[in-house]
C-alpha cells in the first residue's frame, strides 16, 4: 500500500522543540524528494524543507537555523527537528512525496 504516515506533533510552549516523523511504504522511497509542508488556521499550505535523494536540503526562510530536515532511506523515513519552536509554527505539518502523495498530518500547537 502506497502511503506516508506522519508522527511526533503535539503542544508544545515557545521556545520548546519537537520531532516529527514520516514513515513511508509501498515505493522507492531513496528515490524521490522528500518533503515537509504544513498549514495553518486560514493559511494555505507551504513548503517548510525538502531533501533530495542526494540529502541536498532546502528550507523555507521562516524555519532556517531553527529546523532540520533529515532522511533515512534504509528505513524509508523522513525526520524535522524543529527547535526554537515560535507561536507562528503552530500548523498542520504534512509530509509529502513524488508532488502528488500526501500523509493525513500531525499537529503542531505552540502555546504557552
């Protein structure tokens, strides 16, 4: 079955950090880009970091230096750390593969 499953969301206070999981199944997972989207309340969706099949990694101008984006191709796995976590991270972070396959989501709620 063809399918990416996200893990790791949760609340947690500003300044906190978190770790975010996406398992995938049922392609050749080393072989594509990997990335991480999210969706807040009434915001469309944005990409917050990609890594390519190469490990090359690109990130969104609001997440440089506070997150990571991270693969294990053995594993067929897709990590973010997210440190520094900021009220405005609070979203629906989505992982996504080939452009055209989506995980349900996990959430994200930065709150004190």
């Amino acid at each position: 079955q063809v399918q990416l499953v996200e893990s790791g969301g949760g609340l947690v206070q500003p300044g906190g950090s978190l770790r975010l999981s996406c398992a995938a199944s049922g392609f050749t997972f080393s072989f594509y880009t990997m990335r991480w989207y999210r969706q807040a309340p009434t915001k469309e969706r944005e990409l917050v970091a990609a890594i390519t099949r190469e490990s090359t990694r690109t990130y969104a101008d609001s997440v440089k230096g506070r997150f990571t984006i991270s693969r294990d191709n053995a594993k067929k796995a897709m990590y973010l750390q997210m440190n520094s976590l900021k009220p405005e991270d609070t979203a629906v972070y989505y992982c996504n593969a080939r452009g055209d396959l989506w995980g349900k989501g996990t959430l994200v709620t930065v709150s004190s």
